[in-house]
C-alpha cells in the first residue's frame, strides 16, 4: 500500500495512513525527521503504540467518524491539538501543528482509511499577526492536499479496477449478517450467477443452493469465528462434470478486533484436483507394482526406489538414495555394455535388455531391464527411470519347457519304435514257446531257451518303461487304496531292502483312494525304493522312510504353476539318509538314460519312468536334497471321493489248453500271424488268418458260423481293428473280441483306440496269461 502514498514522500508536510484498525500503513519522510521514528519501524503496528496518548475519547471521536464516513475529514488546530504528532524543535520546544484528518474514496464509496497531513505551523503561528502571507501559504498546502487526495482517488480506482480484473481468485464479501456486499467477476463466472442478482442476498444460500458445501453452513461460520479463518472444497455438479472450488474463508475485523463480516477467496481447482489424482494413481501404480523401479537423475544417482525394489534386491530404500545402480553390478557384464546403455539412454532413446545383476547377500539374480529418459517441457533430459523384471520364475518356467520339449522328443521316437520293437518281441517270444515245448527232452536247451525268453521280456518291459514315461503307453486305470496298496507293496518289497538298512512306513490310518493303474505304482515305488538302497549304501546307520499322508492343493501349486490343481492329493514320499543329489545333477536325474550309477548297474529309465507315470496319473513328482544330506522324493496324485475299490492280482504261469474253438487272427505282420497261429494251435484252437481289416470282414463272412473269438491288431493298413471289429459285431454283436497291441507309431492311435471296457493286451504278452485270457473269454 506504501507504494500508492509514495507521492507524499517528497512534499514538506508529514503524512501517514491509517487503517481502520489504527495501523499504519504509510509514514513519510517528512515525518521520519521530525519524529526520528524510521517508517519501517512504525509501519505495520498500531499508532498507539507509539504515541499511546492519542487514545483518548475526543480523538477517537472524531477519527471513528471520518473512517465510519458520518464525516468527510476533520481538523485539529494547533491551539488545540499541537500534542497529535509531538515532534520537538532543535531548542526542545514541541512543534505547533495543523492536522487534517481526510477520508480516503474513490467514486464516493467509502474506505476504510484515513490520512493525516501535518503541516508545522510552529513560525506560522508566530507570524500570522504580522505576516499575511503565510496565509497564503496555508492555503497553497491546502491546495496540495486536495492535489494528493485527487492522486490518493485515482490511485484507489486504479486499485479497485485491479481487484475486479483479478482472474485467479473469486472474491465475495458479507456483512455481520452474512448478506453478500461485494462480488467481484471472478466470482460470478465460479458460482456461475450475477454480482447483481447475489448482492444483498445470504451466504448460506449462495453455499447451499449453487453448490454442495460437504458440511454445515454453521460449522464453517463456527470455524471463522473460533480460528479466524478457514478453508474447505465445495463441488458444483454439473451434467457430467464436476467442478470443485476451493474456498478460504477470513473474518472482516473492525477496530476492536470484532468480526463485522467475511471475506471468501475462492479459486478452481477441478484441474489441480484431477492432477493430483492422476499423480496420486501414478505414485501407487509405482508404489505397488511387482517390477523393481528406480529414478535417478541426470548423473544416474538413485533419488528413488519402490518396494518391489527392496524386495527384489534385498537393499533397503534408504540404503540405496544418494548411491548409483553400480551397486548392483553383479560383474556379468562387460564395460561395452554399460558404455552401450549409457549411449542410448543420453541420446534419449529407450534401452532394453537382460542381465544379471547382484543382490546385497552377494547372489545373483536374471532380470530383464528398461531404461527411459525423462525429460522437462523444453525437452530436456532431467532424470531416468528403471524398470528391473525379476526373470528367475521365467527362466525356471523356460527350462521345465525345454526339458518338456525334450520329454516330447523322446517320447515321439519312442513312440516311433514301440510298435514295431513290440511285434519283433512277439515274435520272438512266441516262437521261444513253441521252441520250449519241443525240446522238452532237452532240459539244457529249455534253460537257454528260458534265459532268452525273460531277456525278451525284460526288453518289453524296457519299452513299457519307455512308452510309459512318454505317456503314450495303455494305461489300465482303476479306483483303488493307495494306503492298504502301500501297505502290502512295502511287504513285497521289503525283501529287496538289505537287513542292515531301517525301514520306516509312517502311513495314513485312513484308506487314501487314487484313480490309478496299480502295476504302475507298483513299478514306481520299486524304483524309489532301489534308488534309496543305493544311496544309503555306506552310510552308518542307513534308514529308509516311506510315508503317506494327504494334502491340499495349494501345499503344492508352488511346484506346477502352469498346471490349475485344486482339491486335495495324496502325499507319497521316499526318503532316505544317503548320500544325496548334487544341485547340478537334480535337474537332470528324470531324464531317459541319465544315471550316476556304474556301469551294468543301472539303464537310467527308473526315474524317467516313474516321471511319465506320474504325469500320465495327473499328477506331480519333486524331489528335495543336499549332497551329503540324503533325499526326499515327493508324489502328489488326486485323491477320488468314491469308495469303489479293487483288489490287484497277479496271472498266473500256467498254460490252459483250448478245446478246438477257431479263432481268427488279424495282423498286419506276417511274423506275428504265422508265430500266432503255430502257438495257439500248439494250445489247442483251430487258427485262421487275415491281413488287415477288411480281409477280417471278408473271412468272417465266410466262416461266421465257425469263428469263436476274434484278436485284432489295433492298428493296420487299409482298415484298424476298432472299425473292423464295429462291422463285424454289427452282423454279429455276441462275436468275442480282444484287441492286441504293440502301440502304433503314429499319433492316430488315439482315434484307433476301442471303447471303454474292451478287452485290450499289449504285445509281448506272456503265453500263460494269453490262455487264460482266451478260456475266460470263451467261457463266459
């Protein structure tokens, strides 16, 4: 405001403002050297403070009429009032003054202020009786007073026209009443209405019918009276849109500190709100995102780290500020990669790549990595950010892929050879057979004879191994108690477990029930259990546990993340105290043919197998160890809700001979046709032959009164035996049917197969267990 008085600095009268709380708000030169009071001593602070004998009624009278407007201006005579401003002369006298006292307005509405002129009238005074002129020269101030109340006008309107064309705040007054006073344009555009129509009417209206004020229009009165201010957020709602506007709120004190009015400074900030939202979103996408994000600025030094940042390199946030990524430079990577990054991310380019970085315990992690600049309005580099991608669960989830493709390799070559291999097999076998019965007179070529004949069927129990682990082998899936099954194959087993090794079952009470095939467990626990015999072997106090018990899914889902399980699974496990498993050879040991056992010891096809088996029953196999610490191999299968359970039994060895019924066998092999027929005739039954299946049909049609039972290859060229046998059994639906299989080499075989509850046997079949499939079949 001082600004606006500055003209009366370089007049020779003392002037000063005051305001209607008494403050001064200009003091002028001419006063500063007759007072000695410096202006920014006095300005700002209540005149009674300094001259506190002006707080006396008659001054005070009039004064309070000049600032309430009852009076235009008043004036103290020197012969009364030469104590307003006491300024002492060089002799110590006081000064006689002549104070006019002046409302200050423009455009005849009042304002609170008035200005004092003091004109030392001390040598005027003493010469008016003999000196006219200094009559004059009253009169001549008084013209420069009304010269600088004119300016003090203009000054007041050009500051007024300021106010009015202020474009950032709305401004409204109110009297003690809360009537609305002043409007300025600002304000009509936020509350969208008129100065005019608003004028006069109430605040609370204004607040509670234009906008929705989110608390009490007495609690915000309550809050101004108590604080002397306040400030809240009202909302204008509008056809889709919201506008909020942001309101302080101050009393309008009189000269006793009395609120007579308030003053609401409002401004819209729909905008700012909307960015702070926006920001506030971005901050907690960052704060919660699962990839680790740093900010650095130009120079590349760490301002700021998320949680996901922490957690991934184990550095705590405040650790980190202030330092550079360096320290997690895991040595991985050379200097060229740096310079590279450096290079891209300074021309203002993205930069993209993995690496290996280290964490504060020294290890070391995969991660994708993302560098951005961030650049101001000019375009201008300021900061970077860095998004660091944890890529170990990705890595771990490519390896179990590529060891899946491998699986599927070797599964697709031995599916490739199975079907043939297995019909070489019955061939062989079956001509072992017929061999053994004619050299029965020969107890030193049957002995041979026998040796080739289990070698035969070791060699088809390889290739079941195999075809198994490929999952590509006929599954014989039943209900049945994996508890009581444990139970009884522990038994079995039990032998094979040296008497110097503990063994321990630690099994359910309860009947655990899996939908399974039982001589695959079978072979599958045998295997572990031989694989913990050879581990323990040396140790001191070997012991070997067996164990079952259920769990939920959700004990497990950390080891099949790929796979949706749900429900509850029976826990099988076998572990032991021996000597363990190297980390480099765990994720190799379910591999066909990769063994650590010695030479003849071994074909590497246990686990392999047992890996097939699992996944072919739906379910998951891990293994836990230390090298030196011993093993734990864990096998989690579903467990089924119905109580349906079967009994396994072995076949029996010896042979049932036929009596003359015809059977009519179709193979494409003509090896394993001719080996049939001689050994099915040596039982007993009359043979006839066809190549495929639609020489079956052509046969059938003409011996349908002699044929007994039918065994079709499953796969043949022209016609398979499932289709083959659908016609037959359309002219015949009492036919007796058995499908015989070596497992087809083609992907097909799935669409080959025959319908649940068709009798199925798989080449190499033992002659024993044939017979007595053949007299069941044509007995019943």
């Amino acid at each position: 405001m001082s600004q606006d008085y500055k003209i009366l600095d370089h007049t020779p009268i003392g002037h000063f403002v005051l305001r209607d709380d008494y403050v001064v708000i200009f003091w002028n030169r001419c006063l500063e050297e007759w007072t000695g009071i410096k202006r920014e001593k006095i300005v700002g602070n209540s005149i009674f403070d300094f001259f506190p004998h002006l707080k006396n009624s008659k001054f005070l009278g009039r004064i309070n009429q000049v600032l309430a407007g009852t009076m235009q201006s008043t004036v103290f005579s020197s012969q009364l009032h030469n104590y307003v401003i006491p300024a002492p002369l060089p002799n110590g006298e006081m000064r006689t003054q002549y104070v006019v006292v002046t409302q200050l307005n423009a455009d005849d509405r009042p304002y609170n202020h008035v200005l004092f002129s003091v004109q030392d009238v001390t040598d005027l005074t003493a010469a008016i009786h003999t000196n006219r002129n200094a009559i004059q020269r009253i009169s001549t101030a008084m013209a420069e007073l009304e010269k600088v109340k004119t300016k003090l006008a203009e000054k007041s309107t050009y500051l007024d026209n300021i106010l009015r064309s202020a474009t950032e705040y709305g401004i409204v007054t109110t009297d003690l009443e809360f009537s609305l006073t002043y409007f300025n344009p600002k304000a009509e555009l936020l509350f969208n209405c008129s100065a005019d129509e608003k004028i006069g009417t109430s605040l609370q209206l204004l607040l509670q019918d234009v906008c929705d004020i989110g608390l009490g229009f007495e609690e915000i009165i309550s809050k101004v009276l108590h604080d002397g201010e306040y400030s809240f957020v009202i909302t204008r709602v509008e056809p889709a849109t919201h506008q909020y506007i942001d309101v302080r709120v101050s009393g309008i004190l009189d000269g006793d500190e009395h609120i007579v009015g308030v003053a609401l400074f409002c401004s819209d900030v729909t905008e700012t709100r909307a960015r702070n939202e926006n920001l506030r979103k971005l901050s907690q996408a960052v704060e919660q995102a699962g990839e680790s994000i740093i900010i650095t600025n130009k120079e590349g030094v760490i301002e700021y780290a998320n949680p996901a940042f922490s957690i991934l390199t184990g550095y705590d946030v405040d650790e980190v500020i202030g330092s550079t990524p360096r320290v997690l430079k895991s040595g991985k990577q050379g200097k060229s990669f740096y310079e590279n990054l450096w290079a891209t991310i300074s021309a203002g380019n993205i930069w993209q790549k993995p690496l290996v970085d280290r964490k504060k315990d020294g290890s070391f992690y995969p991660a994708i990595m993302s560098v951005a600049p961030i650049v101001d309005d000019q375009g201008n580099i300021t900061h970077y950010v860095g998004i660091q991608q944890d890529m170990t669960e990705h890595q771990a989830l490519e390896e179990r892929f590529r060891q899946a493709q491998k699986m599927e390799a070797i599964g697709t070559l031995v599916g490739g050879i199975a079907h043939d291999f297995n019909n070489m097999l019955a061939g062989i076998t079956g001509n072992l057979y017929l061999a053994t019965q004619k050299s029965l007179d020969r107890p030193d070529v049957i002995k041979k004879l026998d040796m080739i004949n289990d070698l035969s069927f070791k060699a088809g129990a390889m290739i079941q191994q195999l075809l198994t682990f490929a999952r590509k082998g006929i599954v014989d899936k039943k209900p049945f108690g994996l508890t009581s099954f444990l139970r009884e194959a522990a038994k079995l087993n039990q032998a094979g477990v040296r008497e110097n090794i503990k063994l321990n079952k630690r099994l359910s009470s309860e009947e655990l029930v899996v939908f399974g095939d039982i001589t695959q467990l079978q072979q599958v626990l045998m295997n572990l259990l031989n694989n913990a015999v050879d581990a323990v072997e040396g140790c001191e106090q070997p012991e070997i546990t067996l164990g079952l018990n259920s769990v939920r899914a959700q004990k497990i889902k950390h080891l099949c993340d790929d796979t949706a399980l749900s429900g509850a699974y029976a826990h099988l496990y076998v572990a032991d105290n021996g000597c363990g498993i190297s980390q480099s050879t765990l994720k190799n040991i379910f591999e066909p043919f990769f063994t650590t056992k010695e030479v003849g010891k071994g074909t590497g096809l246990g686990l392999a197998m047992t890996y097939g088996v699992i996944e072919s029953h739906d379910g998951v196999i891990d293994v836990e160890s230390e090298q030196g610490k011993g093993a734990v191999f864990h096998i989690y299968l579903p467990l089924m809700t119905e109580e349906k359970l079967i009994l396994h039994s072995s076949d029996e060895d010896d042979v049932i001979q036929g009596c003359g019924e015809t059977i009519l066998i179709v193979d494409d092999n003509a090896q394993v046709r001719e080996t049939s027929q001689e050994v099915l005739e040596d039982l007993g039954y009359k043979v006839l032959l066809a190549i495929d299946g639609l020489d079956a049909i052509s046969m059938f049609k003409q011996h349908a009164n002699e044929i007994d039972l039918i065994i079709f290859d499953l796969v043949m060229p022209r016609m398979g035996g499932v289709k083959a046998a659908a016609r037959i059994l359309a002219i015949s639906p009492k036919m007796k049917v058995i499908y015989a299989t070596g497992y087809d080499k083609d992907e097909s075989l799935r669409d080959e197969m025959p319908s649940a509850g068709s009798l199925v046997i798989t080449k190499p079949y033992a002659i024993g267990k044939l017979s007595h499939i053949l007299h069941d079949q044509l007995r019943s």
